[in-house]
C-alpha cells in the first residue's frame, strides 16, 4: 500500500520525535498523530507500541467521535521513571523524588556542610536517596536518573566543579562518576544557580509567561550567582562560568572589604548572606548566615532594614549592566535573602530602574522567586527530564 511506503518523514521522525509531540500536548489518537506527524499509519503504529511497551506511553480515556466507535487516545506517562534531585547548598540541602512532569513525590532537607567533603557528603546523598526510594515504595530500578546542584562553578561536559571557592577538596572531583557507581543510573551535574533558573523557566512555561525565555536568576545565598535563560535556552558560557555575578567588583567598595576568592570589593562580600550576617553581627546582633538575617529582619530593626536594603541596592548596581546588556524580560531574585522580601526587593529595583535604560525596563519584571525553595530541585529534574526524554536517547531505550 501506498502508505507503507519510506518516505523522509518515516526516517526522520523516530519513537522519540513521537514521544515529544505527546508531551507538548493532549492525548491524542493514531489518525491525529499521523496527520501531526506526516507518518505512514502503520510506521505510527510502529512507534506507539514500542513506546507501549516501555511505558513512555499509556492509553488515555477514549476520544469524543460523529458516531461509531469511539477512537482511543495515548498520552505520556509522566510516571513512567523516577528522577532523583539535589540542590546542595553550602550548609543546607534539599533532596526530591519527583516524576517526569516535576511533581515531587518525597523530600528531605538537611543542615550537612559542603565543607566536609566530596566522598562523605556524596555518600550521604546516595544513602538519603535510597532511603526516600525505599518509604516511597520504589527502587532504583524505578529510576531514569539523577541531576544535582552545586555551589560552586561546575564544567557541564564533565559535571566536575572548578575551582569552587566555597567548597574545598570537591576541585575536578568525579561527581557523576562516584554517584553513578553507588545508584547505577546516569547522573548530571551543574551549578546551583543554574538549575534554579531551569526550574523557574519550566514554571514560567507551563504559566504562560513569554517573559520566561529571556530570564535571569539570581540567587543571594552564602554567594550570589546569576542564571542565563536566553531564548528558553540556559546559557553556560563557554567553560560553563557564565553568570557568576558575585565576584564582580562593586562601584564605591573599599579595599578593605577582602572576597575569600582574593579580591577586594566583590559583590559577594559586600551583598552576600554571610557579609551581611557579618555586618549585623558587627552591630552588636549576633547572626551567622543569610537564614538568621531573614530571621532578624522579621523583627523590624531599622539597622538590620537598612543594610539588607543596600545589600539589594549593591546588588541592583551590578544586575543594571546585565538589564542594559541583556534586555532581559524578568529577574527572579532566590536564595535565602529572598526571604527578605521586599526590603532587599525595593533596593535592587530602585537602582535597576535609576541605571537602565528606559526601553530595557519598560516590561521588566522584578521579583521573589516563585518556586522558592523549591526552584532547585524541579530545576534538577528538569535537567535530567530533557536529557532522558531527548528524542535520540528515547528511540536507543525503545530500540534495546
């Protein structure tokens, strides 16, 4: 028959090309696939039984028609694998189950320092993961893969932290290649920054904010790191250090005011939590880190008001050359500073919208973070979704 016959569509448009149409959008029948897809029916039919049988695809509820019998629909299986996620911040950690559609089915939080090392605190990691597996009802073998945030700046190819200042004896560690060995499934690796800002594109998507796809994220934490969204598209830079704001110099600070990466006058150590806990904690109010300034400011100390204020004014001088630069359409400010709200909010939209130009500014989006403490994780899973349910890795997984 005619429609058995190879044509470019056919050789082009595999099980995973097929798999993608059904996850950007609703259940859908084979006569809608083929007219979607410009495939033969049989070549369609092909493909969905292969996805069937490894459960990318289930059947959905039956399809409305004119009359006869009703035509059966499929959809993806969201619940088809597991991902395994970390953001790993310098003292506090948060690890999730979720499935492929970023809906967290377990988690847990805990106060470990990065500090410690690679090897115990990647073992604790692979533990608290099977640990969470095992009260959820589920295995590895569950599993598609895992993503994990660091701290710190992280080459993507290899997924080894670089240099990273604030985490000590984890420089070119195999992270992936330690994780893979004790949980037997792929691992991806990247700065925490990053996959923040993954996770807040994936929700600004399914929101319907076009804003989404030119982002940037900034999280003020123990350091400040920016993420790059330019076309819907994260941007690592060259060797994956792209958007590490906080050891930009900031206009006005003295030398006196010394960085732990060796220079003076960085944003990290005039804005970050811990120069603030500092700053505090040298006005006589006792506090160690970004979680205690958030936490003293609920108090309304007009001094603890005003330098988390100007921590945020720093910290807009330095975003108002990426706004002129970039043109972003929204900066989402996370981290534990976030927690801030509006004080450290108002300073850094006072100075962007003093210092940018006004084309720049005029649909400018300015704002907390909406996933919160959340963006970390689902940024992770995002990571490791679009690497399992690429079209290329689908079709080698339908074809063993």
């Amino acid at each position: 028959m005619a429609e058995d016959t190879p044509n470019s569509a056919s050789t082009s448009i595999g099980a995973g090309a097929l798999l993608s149409v059904l996850r950007e959008g609703p259940a859908r029948t084979r006569t809608e696939l083929v007219e979607l897809t410009g495939l033969a029916r049989t070549t369609v039919s092909q493909r969905l039984d292969a996805l069937l049988r490894h459960r990318w695809v289930v059947a959905a509820n039956a399809s409305t028609t004119s009359g006869g019998r009703p035509a059966a629909t499929f959809a993806f299986n969201r619940a088809a694998r597991l991902v395994l996620a970390a953001d790993l911040g310098v003292t506090h950690h948060r690890v999730a189950i979720t499935d492929l559609g970023t809906t967290v089915l377990a988690e847990r939080t805990a106060d470990v320092p990065i500090d410690q090392g690679p090897e115990p605190t990647l073992a604790w990691l692979a533990q608290t993961f099977t640990e969470l597996l095992a009260e959820s009802g589920y295995d590895l073998a569950d599993v598609g893969g895992a993503g994990i945030g660091l701290p710190g700046p992280v080459e993507y190819p290899t997924g080894r932290p670089v240099s990273p200042p604030l985490m000590p004896g984890w420089d070119d560690f195999p992270v992936p290649e330690r994780l893979e060995e004790r949980l037997g499934v792929p691992v991806l690796v990247d700065n925490d920054v990053n996959i923040m800002a993954l996770g807040e594109h994936w929700a600004g998507q399914w929101a319907g904010h076009p804003e989404a796809d030119q982002l940037i994220f900034v999280k003020v934490g123990t350091g400040i790191g920016c993420g790059i969204i330019s076309d819907g598209r994260l941007h690592r830079g060259a060797q994956g250090a792209a958007g590490d704001i906080g050891h930009v110099r900031v206009a006005g600070a003295g030398d006196e005011v010394v960085c732990h990466c060796g220079n003076t006058g960085c944003l990290e150590a005039v804005a970050g939590g811990a120069a603030l806990a500092a700053w505090i904690t040298a006005s006589g109010v006792p506090a160690e880190d970004g979680r205690d300034v958030v936490r003293l400011l609920s108090a309304g100390d007009p001094e603890i008001v005003r330098l988390v204020r100007q921590a945020g004014r720093e910290t807009g001088d330095v975003l108002a050359l990426i706004v002129n630069f970039f043109n972003p359409g929204a900066i989402m400010i996370g981290g534990d500073i976030a927690g801030a709200g509006e004080h450290f909010l108002a300073g850094v939209r006072e100075v962007i919208y003093r210092r940018s130009l006004p084309l720049a500014t005029r649909h400018l989006r300015i704002q907390a973070s909406k996933l919160g403490d959340h963006a970390g994780i689902i940024g992770a899973a995002v990571m490791v979704i679009e690497h399992v349910l690429a079209p290329q890795m689908v079709d080698i997984t339908v074809a063993v």
